[in-house]
C-alpha cells in the first residue's frame, strides 16, 4: 500500500494573473502559501492489469476495467487522466480523498493532480523535480481535463511553503518567502478560515472571466493589473517582514476581485464580508475562483472573538489550520502503525 498526500493551498494576492491568459501578455505573479489541509490518494497494487478507483468526496466507483478502457468520468476523472498521461500500466487500485469539499476554493483538485503526479511517478522510479511535477499537473488539468485554471495551485501544492510566484510566458520562478519564527507564528495567529458552507463549481466563474480578459473588456483587466500590483506589494512587504499591510491588501485585492466577473460574489458573501470588517477583521476575501468554499480574513488576536461569533451567527464554520512547508509527499504504511 502506497500512501501519498499533498496540501492545499490560501492564496493572499495576484490570483487571477496566474491565468495564462493574462500573464503570456502581461506577465502575473501571486503570493500563496501551502496550509495543512490534505488530499489523500492510496494505491493498493493488483497482480493482474486492472484499474479500480474510489472517490470518497463524489462518493464515486470506478469499477474493475482493463488500462485500455479506462475512461475519464467524473469524481475519477484526475485519476484516470494522470493514469494515462503517465502510461502507468500496472494494475492498482486507487482511493481518493480529502480534508476539503470539492469546490470548496483551496485547489484541491490541483493537490490531487500534484499527488498523484508524484506518487505515481515515484512507483515508476522517475525522478520529477517539484517544478516538473507542477507543469505535468497543470497540463493534465488544463489539457486534458480542460479546466480553466490558474497555474499557482499546482505550484504551491508542489513546492510546499509561502511563496511568491512569478509567472511570464516561457517561465515560471519561485522565491520562497523566509520570515522568521516570531513572524511566521504572527502571521499565522492573524489568520482565520471560515467555510462558508455552500461549493461552486469554479470553471463557471472562470470561463467568463478568461472570456473577459481574452476580449480585453476594460473593467476585467484594470482589476487584473491592480491585483497584480498588490502581488508585487505584497511580497516585498513580505520580505521586509512588515505584515501591517497584509490585511489591507487583502481588503484592496478582494474589491478588485469582485471586478473580474459579477460571479464572484454575492449578497450573502458580501454581508459575511462586511460583518466581519465590522466587527474587527482587516480584510479578507474568498479563496479561490469567488461564488462559494471559504472566507479568509485577516484579524488580530484580540478581535478574533467577535469576528468567530458573528461568522457562527451567519452559518460559517471555522477552520483550524496551520502554514505547511512541505510539498507532497508519501508516507510509510508504518507511520500508522
């Protein structure tokens, strides 16, 4: 048995410019950092050819077939995809999970590429480094799949850590952002995660807003070059170890947001927003593509308490999580025994 994990992800700036179709022209860049919300893949090899796979999030059975017939279907599509692109022909069961609800808006369907990109080639004896692993993964979900991703979550679930990612369009670099204990502790002891508690399916808010920023519609792309911007702030802040501005960018890069398409948000995500600010919260914003998953805020220690009584008065659970430095990995069977 074969146990691989990798992280999810919260996005604090430049979402949206990690679109290819916004940075092969302009050039984008994020701030993102791994937290410990996993996707869980086991692999139980067979001793004959044949593929079964279990997808405990869609409550999906991809029952016993032959590697020739494996056919992407939903809840099992990742798998099946990965499966192919890498020829992996050795008979195996495979089954999936995670700490997240699908569309929940914390890349988990990237995590699970990345996962299985990496385990799987792990059992194939090839050596993929994590910028390697990434490009597969995001080729995979934006190729064969379709999906229309951004590139920073199959970055960020690959690389582990806060990072600040650069992307152009022949390369993609990535600078870790190193704070010290005291600072990383402080960042994380500001942060609160709040599942809002209704999904969305991504790709309908992000097929209008790649129709948008291919079509040059003025509003769309003067959201995406400020959000851009706030990236680059964001990080050499960072690096200066000054997080006095993270929440107000936060708060700037969430307007901007609501600015890329009208599906992003909604009345009642925006009375969540406004509550909280209300009551203490710097800023905050959505994660991931808007119109559902999770709200995070940016709110001192000593206003904490307001802000999680009103997010349980309006319905929103909170999330206990911490910053992740390592990338995907798997695990010793042993280390659960």
């Amino acid at each position: 048995m074969h146990i691989g994990i990798s992280p999810v992800r919260i996005s604090f700036a430049g979402g949206g410019t990690d679109m290819p179709e916004y940075y092969e022209k302009y050039g984008g860049n994020v701030v993102s950092t791994a937290i410990s919300l996993f996707t869980y893949l086991m692999i139980k090899p067979r001793k004959d050819d044949s593929f079964q796979a279990f997808s405990t999030d869609f409550e999906i059975h991809q029952s016993k077939i032959t590697y020739k017939k494996l056919k992407a279907k939903a809840g099992t599509e990742i798998a099946v995809s990965v499966i192919k692109y890498l020829n992996f022909k050795h008979g195996a069961d495979f089954v999936i999970g995670s700490d997240v609800q699908p569309g929940s808006g914390l890349g988990a369907s990237s995590s699970l590429t990345v996962n299985f990109i990496n385990t799987i080639s792990k059992l194939q004896k090839k050596k993929f480094s994590n910028k390697q692993i990434a490009e597969k993964a995001f080729f995979v979900e934006r190729n064969l799949l379709l999906h229309p991703i951004g590139k920073q979550d199959d970055y960020v679930a690959s690389y582990g850590g806060l990072n600040y990612i650069k992307f152009n369009k022949n390369k993609t670099t990535v600078t870790p952002i190193k704070l010290s204990k005291s600072k990383s502790q402080e960042l994380q002891n500001n942060l609160l995660l709040f599942f809002i508690g209704t999904t969305r399916k991504s790709s309908t808010v992000l097929t209008t807003q790649l129709k948008k920023t291919k079509n040059l519609e003025p509003t769309t792309l003067n959201s995406l070059h400020k959000v851009n911007d706030l990236g680059k702030e964001l990080f050499y802040s960072l690096k200066k170890s000054d997080l006095n501005r993270v929440g107000e960018i936060l708060d700037q890069g969430w307007k901007e947001k609501k600015n890329f398409t009208k599906q992003v948000s909604n009345p009642k995500i925006d009375k969540i927003y406004e509550n909280a600010i209300q009551k203490g919260a710097i800023g905050g914003k959505l994660t991931g593509a808007g119109a559902g998953g999770h709200m995070l805020f940016y709110c001192e220690p000593k206003k904490q308490t307001l802000v999680k009584n009103e997010m349980k008065h309006l319905g929103l659970k909170h999330i206990d999580f911490k910053l992740y430095q390592n990338g995907p990995k798997i695990l010793n069977l042993y280390d659960f025994i």
